[in-house]
C-alpha cells in the first residue's frame, strides 16, 4: 500500500519531472496488476485511489470504516477498499503522521470570535 501511495503523489503533482519517471515505471511494475488497474481506474476518474485512514474514518469519503477493517489493516493482513467510495485504504505506519502541529502563520490567522450576548426579558417585551 506504501508503494501505491507514493505512486499516487507523484501521479497527482502537475506535472512529473523527467527523473521521476524511472522511480514511478518502478513503482508501478512492483504493484500487482489487479490492484494497479482498479487505481488506474479511479485516476480515470479524476478521483485518487488511495486514502489515508484516520481515527478509523477514510480520508476519502469522511465515512466511517468497521473495525475489523481497520485491525487488518494494522495486522497487514490484507489489501482493503472503502466500501463507500471504492478507494483503497491505507494506514500509514507512523500514527504521529496526522498529529503534526499546524504553521503557526495559519494559527495567526484565526480571528477570536465574540461571545453574543444574550436578550434581557425587558429588551424582548419591547419587540
């Protein structure tokens, strides 16, 4: 599943530079064909075939996925698929992966919100 995530971003830059192209024909003859031909199929698309899985919910969809899904996938057992949008699933071995803290430039950002204050009983008798 590692292989075809890193298929995946590099497929799904803008373009993809000429030293990349050994590394991506490598990647895609070390993937089986059955899996690289339902990825394709998703590329076709326009969709991505692979999504992350996070706190048990595809990155993909927003849905969540059984456990028992997500235990074997932990357990490497077995190649796994949403079963709502058909993507495959991938969880990535460093679980600190999604817990990296945000830029500070886009904490900066954030405006506080002011608290709204409620209506007396005297200000809605004169409505």
């Amino acid at each position: 599943m590692q292989q075809l995530f890193e298929l995946q971003a590099l497929e799904f830059e803008k373009t993809i530079q000429p030293e990349q192209v050994p590394h991506v024909a490598a990647l895609r003859a070390a993937i089986p064909q059955p899996i690289l031909a339902h990825y394709d199929r998703m590329m076709v698309r326009g969709k991505k075939g692979v999504a992350l899985l996070h706190h048990q919910t595809c990155s993909g969809c927003h849905m969540q996925v059984p456990l028992g899904v997500v235990l074997n996938l932990k357990r490497d057992e077995d190649v796994r698929l949403c079963e709502t949008c058909q993507r495959y699933l991938y969880l990535p071995a460093d679980p600190l992966e999604f817990n990296k803290p945000a830029p500070a430039a886009t904490l900066a950002a954030v405006t506080p919100v002011k608290p709204v204050k409620k209506a007396s009983r005297r200000q809605l008798a004169k409505v």
